[in-house]
C-alpha cells in the first residue's frame, strides 16, 4: 500500500505513538482509580481548614512582616543565580578568554551589588 520508504517512517512513528499512549495512561489511570478507590466520607470534618494535622487557631487575616516575603525572595533570586555559575564556569574553561571572565566578574559584582542594596535597606534584619 505504501512506498518501503514510508513504512519505515510509520513504523518509526508507532513507537512514539506508543509512548505517547502510554504517558497519557500513567497520567488518567492514576486519577480514575483514586475515584473509584477512594473512601467517600462526609463528615463535619471535610470543610475545617488543614493545617499539618492540628486543629486550626484563630483566624487566617494576621499580618505578616513584609521583611520575611523579601528575605525569601531574595534567597531564590541569589539561589538561581548561583545555578547560573556553574554552566558559565564550565564553559569558561573551554574558551579561556578575557572577555568571558570580565562578563563574569561583572555578574559577580551585580549579585554582591544587590547584597549591599538589601542589607543597607534592613531585610536581613529580623525584628
């Protein structure tokens, strides 16, 4: 029916058909089978907040020192930045070139930069 250069891309495709198939059934079966499985209790209990296993106190409007929000957003900025290192010192020892480690040093500059910019303004500051 088809050319023998077709078959093979078909046959070549069925595979990945395959996969494809069987990616969709690790991700739905899970899903119908906790339904099914699944005890199914009303109780007075389903509708009061979870919270690590303890019964809930007081109200969820407290307020939140915004020093900790940016203590936290501050770590993964400098978290992923740091990730960013390796790669670039991996490939810098393939190109050993000034530039690179110029652009580098300026990169290290801008993260210390920002350190001095956060601790002058009080976020490492725990009050």
């Amino acid at each position: 029916m088809f050319p023998q250069m077709y078959q093979t891309s078909l046959h070549d495709f069925f595979y990945v058909l395959l996969f494809l198939l069987v990616a969709i059934g690790f991700a739905v079966i899970p899903i119908f089978l906790s339904v099914y499985i699944a005890p199914h209790i009303w109780g007075e209990k389903r509708r009061i907040t979870y919270e690590s296993g303890m019964p809930p106190v007081g109200t969820a409007w407290i307020q939140f020192g915004a020093s900790y929000y940016l203590f936290a957003l501050i770590f993964l900025a400098f978290d992923v930045d740091v990730l960013y290192l390796f790669p670039v010192l991996m490939t810098y020892g393939q190109n050993k070139g000034y530039f690179e480690l110029l652009e580098f040093f300026i990169f290290l500059f801008l993260i210390s930069l920002t350190i001095v910019y956060a601790w002058r303004k009080g976020v490492f500051r725990w009050k």
